[in-house]
C-alpha cells in the first residue's frame, strides 16, 4: 500500500519516468538523485514495464485495481524499490 501511493505521488511529480522516480526519490530522501541510482531505477521502470504490459493480470494485482495500468504497475515496483534503499531504511 505505502508503495502505491508513492507511485501515485511520483506520477504527479512529472511528464516522464525520469522526472517521476526523481521525484519519488525527492520525497523520500528529500534530496537529489545521483544519475547512476536514476539510470538503475530508470532500468527497473522499463523492464517492469514490458513485463506489465505482457501480463495484465499482475498489473492489475499490483494496482490493486480493475483496470490494468502497465505504468502504475511499474512505478509501484520503483517506489518498492525506493522505500527499501538502504539509505531510507537507515536516515543516517
């Protein structure tokens, strides 16, 4: 649940991938990304993607909605990944 509404926020957040998971990561660290952690993320949305949209059933479960949304699903996957870089779970 925490995971989609982060990537609910991170969609508001820009016009792209990009500028949503650096928006996800701003809220969350509240700091800038570096653009190496972006282009793993970034790699991660477009994999999760193609995976989506190749399999409606998961995006839906994902979603935890009706209607499939490739996007959303893949987003949900970021923001997981974003809510359990070490740097959140530790905030040194």
């Amino acid at each position: 649940v925490a995971a989609r509404n982060l990537a609910t926020k991170m969609i508001k957040g820009g016009t792209n991938s990009s500028e949503q998971i650096r928006a996800g990561y701003k809220l969350v660290l509240v700091r800038e990304m570096p653009d190496k952690k972006l282009a793993v993320l970034n790699g991660l949305y477009n994999d999760a993607v193609k995976q989506y949209t190749t399999d409606m059933t998961a995006s839906r479960k994902v979603t935890a909605t009706d209607k499939p949304s490739p996007s959303m699903a893949a987003m949900t996957v970021v923001a997981s990944a974003l809510l359990n870089l070490d740097e959140v779970i530790t905030k040194e």
